[in-house]
C-alpha cells in the first residue's frame, strides 16, 4: 500500500488542469504546489517558521549534497530530513541523478536543463574542473567530492539507500538526466539505461518494507526533446508501479507545455506529478495548465541573492540606481513580510551596502510571490477562472 494519497477536487473537463490533495505522513499537500527547495538541509537564509509564515507547504532537498555532507547516517540519527532541519511538513529527496548531468555531459559547458532557439555549447578552459567531471556506466555514476576530491559511486541501490536514510516523504528513483543538445543516439541509450536504473530503483526500494511503508517512491520520465523517446518513456515508467511520477530532463523552453502535455496523457491520471526543478512563473502556468501537480526549483533564492525580484510586473534588479530613491514596495499588491515592512529604497541600500539582511528580505519575497502564485492558480482551477487569471497575468508580466 502506498504511503501518499492522492485525490483529484477538480479537473477540466477537456485537457490536463487539475487541483488535487497529496497526503503524506508528514502533512498535506494541496496541488499544484510549489516545493520550495532546501538543496542542505536549509532554505538559504529563511528559518522553517519564516517558509510556514510564507505559505510553503513542502520543501525538497539534495540527495548528492547531503549525502556528502553531513552524510546521510547523520541526517538518519536525528530522525530523518524533516526532524533535523526543524521542518515538521512534508519532504522531498531528489535522486543525485542530476548530478550526473550537471557533473558529466555538461561540466564546463555552461548548458542547463533548458535551452532557447539560439543556445549553444559554450566552450570553456575545463582544466580547473575537469578532475571533477562524472563518469556514467550501465552500474551507476562515479564521481569526485567537490569538497575534496575524494572519489564516489552512486547506483539507484545506492541512490535509493542514501534517500531511505534521508527519511523523506517522497523520493525519486535514479536516473540519468541528459543535456539538451545531446544526439538522439545518446539519448536513446541513456534512456534506456534510465529505464533500467528505474526497475532496479523500485526492487530495492520495494523489498525495504520498512521504509517503503512510509515513503513514496516517484519515477523519472526522461527522453530529452524527442518526442518519440518521451512518449516511449512516458509508457515505460507510467507503467511501473511507482507512487508517483517526476518529468525531468532537458527541454527547449518553447516546447515545455507541448512536452509535458504529451507525457501526462500518457502517465496514469490518479497519481502525482513532478516537473522536476523548472518554476519560473510562465513555466508555472503551462506546466499546470499540462497537467503538472508540483514543482521545485532553486531560482526563487538563487536569483534573490542577486538582487532580481518578482514583481506582477516582471523581475526587477534592485541594484539599478533607479530604486535607491523609490520609496514604494517591491509589488505594491504582494502581502509578504519584506512588502509590507520595507522600501524598494532599503533593499537597494542593503544590497549596495552588501548586507546579508538584504538577501533574507529579497529570498522572502521570492518565496512568498512564487509559492503563492501557485496558490492563486489552483484557487482559479477550483473557482473555473484558470483562463481568466492567466491572461490577467501574462499581459502584466514581463518575461
């Protein structure tokens, strides 16, 4: 039996919108909803009472990071993920699969999960990284420390034994996540082994009794941007007797909706779906609009320490010199606690001043706007408004 439960309130008649209820053993989810993501142990700069203040109802963290350090016997002796970082809601572990990509096929060369018409490979003197790129085998992926260098191998037995130690509501099964120019040759096969890894995954997390009891195990759709590796895998996976299912993998940004649309025709229609660490707003709305549940991504903190927030407007760059004299909020109709407190004028100040209060106050705003916004876009699936809301937001947002 599994550990989640997962119900549909409302879906559209005609397409892939949905709002559902994900029950875990450490709380509810109410979907689609936004994983906030906590890659150490920790959401950077913000305490569990702050994400609980901010609306968060889930929070992902980092497989390969934690296993590295602490180390995951660590994070078990304090009674797993949740109990160790103080947060009391559920949790989600990624597979470490991801490394293989950001440490293999795309060490050095500047490629993410998503690229635009115009993106290409960018070269680059690798020779201060190379020592760290990843190796990938039928048995699983070897890798060096990036703390020091030692060197470490990963399978989906190993994947999936560090996450039971982890002691997450849901974890992911290994996978091996491809760069989005690789060939279609390469693609096939990694697929394949994907799929494979996928299999030995389930067996070893199934005939852990214990731990399967009480933590939900998720396939990995992959197939890069080939449609008919997607479909294939979308069949392959959807199935095998997961809890749930993640979307991952390397798209163009273009063709997100039109991907993940096509997938989750295929994926059986009473569980969970993850599209794996893509959140920026646009990708939020099409991605549900296509029938996604939950997202993660790392940009709603990462681009705040940078001094980009979101705004209903657009992401703004608080360092231009226009906002050391606006005395407004960062969004006028946002409820957060930075909006409601502070100036756009103080946080340009803090962030020239180089002070670390600055970049709570941005990574509150963040968090509070994105994970909120997918708040309101499954209260206008609930409410029949999704069309109204969203055309409402894109002619104001500019992306």
């Amino acid at each position: 039996m599994s550990p989640i439960n997962f119900s549909i309130e409302k879906k559209e008649k005609e397409g892939l919108l949905r709002a559902g209820i994900l029950t875990t053993p450490h709380g509810v989810i109410h979907t689609p909803a936004f994983a906030v993501v906590g890659t150490k142990g920790t959401v950077k700069s913000l305490s569990p009472e702050e994400l609980l203040g901010i609306g968060t109802e889930v929070v992902l963290a980092n497989t390969y990071h934690l296993y590295l350090e602490p180390g995951a016997e660590s994070v078990k002796e304090h009674g797993g993920i949740g109990t160790y970082m103080n947060w009391h809601g559920p949790t989600i572990t990624d597979s470490g699969g991801f490394q293989a990509f950001s440490l293999g096929a795309a060490l050095g060369k500047g490629v993410s999960k998503i690229i635009g018409k115009d993106s290409a490979e960018k070269e680059r003197d690798e020779e201060d990284i190379e020592h760290l790129r990843a190796k990938i085998t039928e048995e699983g992926v070897e890798f060096k420390s990036y703390i020091d260098g030692s060197s470490h191998f990963f399978t989906p037995e190993k994947s999936i034994e560090i996450q039971h130690a982890l002691g997450a509501d849901i974890s992911f099964a290994f996978d091996e996540c491809t760069s989005p120019l690789a060939p279609l040759e390469y693609q096939k096969e990694a697929l394949e082994r994907t799929h494979r890894w996928a299999k030995r995954s389930l067996l070893y997390h199934s005939a852990q009794r214990e731990n399967a009891s009480r933590q939900a195990l998720f396939g990995i759709v992959q197939g890069g941007r080939f449609k008919e590796l997607r479909e294939e895998s979308a069949r392959t996976i959807g199935n095998m007797s997961f809890d749930g299912f993640g979307i991952g993998g390397s798209f163009e940004k273009e063709d997100i909706q039109s991907v993940v649309g096509m997938v989750n025709k295929i994926l059986p229609e009473d569980k969970p779906r993850h599209l794996l660490g893509i959140g920026e707003p646009k990708d939020l709305f099409l991605g549900i609009e296509a029938g996604i549940d939950l997202f993660d991504c790392v940009a709603p903190t990462r681009i705040a320490r940078n001094g980009q927030l979101y705004t209903r407007s657009g992401k703004i760059n608080i360092l231009n010199s226009k906002f050391r004299t606006d005395m407004s909020a960062i969004d006028e109709i946002c409820g957060c606690y930075t909006c409601r407190h502070y100036t756009r004028s103080y946080l340009s100040h803090l962030f020239h001043a180089k002070e670390l209060f600055g970049l709570r106050l941005a990574s509150i705003h963040n968090v509070y706007f994105i994970v909120n916004l997918v708040k309101d876009i499954r209260k206008s699936i609930l409410e029949g408004n999704f069309v109204k809301l969203k055309n409402s937001f894109f002619e104001k947002f500019v992306f």
